[in-house]
C-alpha cells in the first residue's frame, strides 16, 4: 500500500520595518518518475542552510503543463501568485520568498541561468519555456541564500533550482491528454531510448491551450525537449534542447477601483473593434468647431462626442478612461536554449563539472494603444515591446576532498546581447484592423526607441565543507563583476552609456549540529549583492540620459545580509523543519513610472534606502500509513 501523505501547512510570520537609510541534482529516472513510498519533500538534512527539495512525484500530482512553481508555494516562506489555475500566464505572474521578489531571485535550470525570470526578462527566460513539467526530475528551494555555486547575480533572497530528469536505460513511451472548461487541451509525448551501460536519452513534445476564462482570446504554447547522456568510461557528456513557442493575450489590468465600477467580467474589447475605436476617439477628441452649425469656431463642447470641455470627457457606461479597456493585447516568446556538459572524475577525491549554453529569445510585448494614432486616420495603433537575445556562456566546477575538508572553486563567465526597441504598427482602417496580437507583426510605422545592450558577467565562488561528525562546518564566499552597456539605435528618451556591479567577497558561513539521530540544528549567515539590469523597462537604463548621468557613477547595488537558525526533525514517520530567520535589505533601488505603463515613459530612479525582515517558518510531512 502506498503510504499517504499528508503536508502539514507551511506557516510563515514577518515583519517588515523601514530602515530609513541610504548542489546537485537528484537524478529520477524518466520510467520511474513515482516511486513507491518515496518521499515528496526533502527538508535539506545536513544542510546548513534552509533548504528544501521537491521530487517528480509532487509534479506528477498537479494537472498536465502546471508550472513547477505552484509546486513550491507549499514550502515555507514561498508565496505563488497567478490569474490561470496552471500558473503559466507569464503577464500575471509574481513569486516571492521571504519578502523578496521574483526579480530578487535566483533561477537556475540544470544549473544554466534563467535571469530573474520576469515577465520583460533581460537575462534568461521562464522555467516554463524551458521544459515540460514530465521531464522535471526536481526543484530545489533555498530560501535565504542558494549555494555559492548557483549561476546567479540576482539572488538577495532565495533560489529555485529546477533539475530535468535522467533517461531511463530502457526502451519507453509516455503520453497524457487533458481536456476541460473554457476549451482547455494539452497533450504531451516523450519517447525514451537507451541502454544500461550505454547512450540514453528521450525526446519530448507539447502542447497547451486555452481560451481565456472572461473576454476573448487564446493562450497555447509549444513544446519541444531533448535530453542526451553519453558515458564515456567514468566520466559522461550531457546535452540538452528545448524550443517552445508561446503566445498569449492578455487579459486588462484591473485595479480595485476598476473592479468595483466595472464588475469582475471586464476585459479588453476585442473582438469588438468598434467600440475600441469609440474609446480612442473620445481620448483623442478636441474642440476645434462648432458642433451646431459647423463653423472653424470652438464652442466648448468636443467635436465627436459633444461632451462639455469644462466638465470633461465622457465615457459609455461606467467607463471613465480610455485605460479602462484597451483593444487588445498579447505576449509572444520564442526561445532556443542549449547546453553540453562534461563530468569526469579526476583520480579518487576530485571531480571536474564543466557545462556551455546557448540561449536565444525572440519576443514582444503588444498593446493596442489609443495614445498613438496610425498615419491612416485610426486613432490608435499597435504598440510592442520587442525582445532579441542571445546569450552564450559556460560554467564549471572543481570538487575535492582533502581528509575532513570537501572543497570546491568554480567560475562561471556569459555574454549577453540583448536587443530592445519599441516600435508602432498601424491598423487598417476605422472598419478592420487588418493585425492580429497573435502574430509577429511586420512594416512599422514608427520606431520611438530601439537600444543594444551588452551583459558581462563573470563570478567565482570558493567554499569549505568540514565534516567534524556531528558538526559541519560550512566556510566560503563568491565574488562576480557585471558590466552592462547601452548602445542606441534610436535613442529618445532613454539613455546610453555605460555601469557596472563589482563585489569580489560575498561571504557565507554555516553549521549544522546533529544533536540526535533524529535531530538537528543548523545556522548561518550569507551575504549577497545584486547586480544592475540591461533593459529600458527596468533599472538604471530606464530613466532618461541627463537622469543616468547624474547617478552611474554613485549609484549603489542593492545588498543583503541573511541570518538563519533552525531545526530539523527526521523519522520514518515524520520530518519536519522549524526556522527562524533575520535580513537585512541594503541600498534598495525604487524605479518610479511616470504616467500609465502604456504610454512607457522614463522612471525616477534612485536608492531609497533598506528594509529589515523578520520571519519565523515552518514545515513538516506525516505519513499516515
């Protein structure tokens, strides 16, 4: 009989006061993704660090093509928000742990960097965009400070290392199918081939779609995944490729305010065109001439909807604003993402990790905007948000054991070029749009902004594990120095030049006590600085240039320092963990929009600051038969 299993709730308590001053991977076989009696959540034993680790099987429970992350909004200290019960909306997505956000987080895939996993994303790409939730082996959370050896530049708060899964070496074929309300469908295949002393490997497709739950529009994606291994005596060649094709229209942004006056229903207008184009002739509405007679005289009334200038436009119904409901609006990504790695060992202590990827992204954000007319006489256009990267990098490791000390020295070095542009597509006619927010558009008419912007990164990390028995002592640090650079094509307003992030010494230190067989006690502390964004949405590129002069060369990076003290309890029965925890949140850098996000204009940025938090966290899993 299969034990049942119950998750005692994770409960998380924090504090939050203004400061007012300036590992490796679990392989799971793809034919054996639930096992029998095998645990679903590893509570990091031996860990000093609170750290926990989600298995295939907790995956495997959650409908087909949900994301690996509403896996984790169980854990302590992790909260997962979206508007689609799959949680792969990327427009509606937020994750935080500890009080930090998703662009304060470190997310890594098969130890290759996701960036900071945001909907813009600069640096990476989606956990989603890069595989299939079958082929996910496990995801490992670490709330307060991943290990020094994650590719990460981001990560004040915690980490989510997401892990594929081994090949089977066996023949084998998987496949599921999933049908529901509002048109939902995913279908999803994976072929698996291999030996047991020789090449494996599978090759995987999906497939998802859905119409939105209120107005109008679809959501799909395709899937591709790819996984190698190829043993070459004791040491072995891994490779991995993913392609996915997203896109997705977008539900309105609604406030509280919209809510209330609008009902829960409200959505943009498509398809209803007209109605659209009625909203962006009342913004755009002027009093040039006399509504009676016609004459080139003001009357004091707007020449189309004939609505007191002094009182202000009018809108249909409860509408009070053009930004109340726009046309449409959609995300559309593309991604190509790559690695082979090499693992061998090098004699009886030591052990080489080497790995290279290549990521390519192409994208666009899409709005239908009222604030800029086609030249044709519509009163709005299409307006985008266009995305190209292309990033190369590699990363290594060098692990060895010298009598009670595991060490390990590893480097990692990425290049990024990262192009983004807005530009301005133009609607048909008043009568057809003649664009779908489904589809690349072609032929701008207008380009306001386009910027290349070029990442270097390079960090290091050193760490001691000493093994005193029942102590563990855990000594180390990382450093890394990030130059980002902005080259205009079409500048406007935003600026070019030049900044960089540079901490060579990012401590980190820990124990572990293990004060019974069934019990332990663990502690630390670790400190982190993030480095400066690439983009013109966000960061230091996102003001205007005379804004950016004024701070690059003052400008501070956003730090941390993290405290952590807890207990682990561990039994056939039960385990469970109880920790406590203290950051300190340094130089927090406050991005102020200026106007609606539609009309995209520079930020107001500064440091503003710090935060401290204090939070106590717990977690446990019965078995129950």
């Amino acid at each position: 009989m299969r034990p049942a299993t119950a998750l005692l709730l994770a409960s998380t308590m924090l504090a939050s006061t203004p400061a007012f001053a300036q590992t490796a991977s679990l392989a799971v076989p793809a034919a054996a993704a639930a096992v029998e009696g095998e645990e679903i959540i590893v509570f990091g034993r031996g860990e000093t660090r609170q750290v926990q680790e989600i298995k295939a099987r907790d995956i495997v429970v959650l409908t087909p093509g949900t994301n690996p992350l509403k896996a984790i909004e169980k854990l302590p200290s992790v909260n997962f928000q979206s508007a689609d019960p799959f949680g792969n909306y990327e427009w509606s997505q937020r994750v935080t742990i500890r009080s930090f956000d998703q662009t304060r987080l470190g997310f890594t895939f098969d130890g290759i960097p996701l960036g900071d996993m945001s909907y813009g994303n600069h640096n990476g790409l989606h956990i989603t965009r890069a595989i299939s939730s079958e082929n996910i082996g496990s995801v490992r959370v670490a709330q307060g400070a991943g290990s020094l050896g994650t590719q990460a530049t981001g990560n004040l708060g915690g980490t989510v290392e997401t892990f594929s899964m081994d090949p089977a070496d066996s023949f084998g074929a998987q496949g599921n199918f999933t049908y529901g309300s509002n048109d939902t469908m995913r279908a999803f295949g994976r072929i698996n081939l291999g030996s047991a002393d020789g090449i494996r490997g599978y090759v995987s497709y999906g497939y998802g779609s859905t119409d939105k739950y209120k107005g109008t529009g679809v959501q799909d994606q395709h899937m591709g995944n790819a996984k190698v291994i190829i043993p070459i005596g004791e040491a072995k060649i891994d490779g991995w490729l993913s392609y996915s094709d997203r896109r997705e229209q977008d539900y309105q942004d609604m406030s509280m305010g919209m809510i209330r006056r609008l009902g829960w229903d409200w959505d943009n207008t498509f398809p209803d065109y007209t109605r659209a184009i009625d909203y962006a002739d009342r913004l755009n509405d002027v009093d040039l001439i006399s509504n009676s007679g016609g004459s080139p005289f003001p009357d004091g009334l707007f020449d189309y909807s004939g609505a007191s200038v002094a009182t202000g436009q009018t809108y249909p119904g409860n509408v009070t604003s053009a930004d109340d409901a726009y046309y449409d609006a959609a995300g559309l990504r593309k991604d190509w993402l790559g690695a082979i790695g090499f693992t061998t060992p090098l004699g009886e202590q030591a052990n080489l990790k080497l790995k290279g990827y290549y990521h390519n992204n192409s994208g666009m954000g899409l709005w239908g905007t009222p604030y800029v007319a086609s030249p044709n006489g519509v009163p709005m256009s299409m307006r985008t948000t266009e995305y190209d990267m292309d990033r190369i990098g590699a990363f290594g490791s060098v692990d060895f054991v010298i009598g009670a000390q595991n060490l390990s020295v590893g480097a990692w070095y990425e290049n990024n070029k990262f192009n983004q542009a807005r530009r301005f597509y133009a609607f048909a006619s008043r009568a057809e749009p003649g664009l779908s927010f489904r589809d690349y558009p072609k032929n701008p008419f207008f380009t306001q902004w386009e910027f290349d912007f070029t990442t270097d990164t390079f960090q290091y990390h050193v760490q001691d594990k000493i093994d005193l028995g029942m102590v563990t002592i855990n000594l180390g640090w990382k450093g890394f120095k990030v130059t980002n650079e902005a080259e205009a094509i079409v500048q406007a307003t935003f600026p070019q030049g030049k900044i960089s992030a540079e901490d060579w010494f990012q401590p980190t230190a820990g124990f572990v006590v293990e004060v019974s067989p069934e019990a332990e006690v663990f502690g630390g502390f670790s400190q982190s600085t993030r480095a400066f964004a690439s983009a013109t949405t966000t960061g230091p590129f996102s003001t205007n240039q005379a804004g950016f002069d004024a701070i690059k060369d003052d400008l501070k990076p956003e730090e941390s320092d993290t405290y952590e003290l807890g207990l682990r309890y561990n039994t056939p029965m039960f385990n469970g963990t109880l920790g406590a925890y203290l950051v300190n949140f340094r130089n927090r850098l406050l991005a102020v929009q200026v106007g609606s996000a539609i009309q995209g204009n520079p930020s107001a940025l500064q440091n503003v600051g710090g935060v401290r938090s204090i939070g106590v966290e717990a977690a446990g899993d019965l078995k129950l038969g």
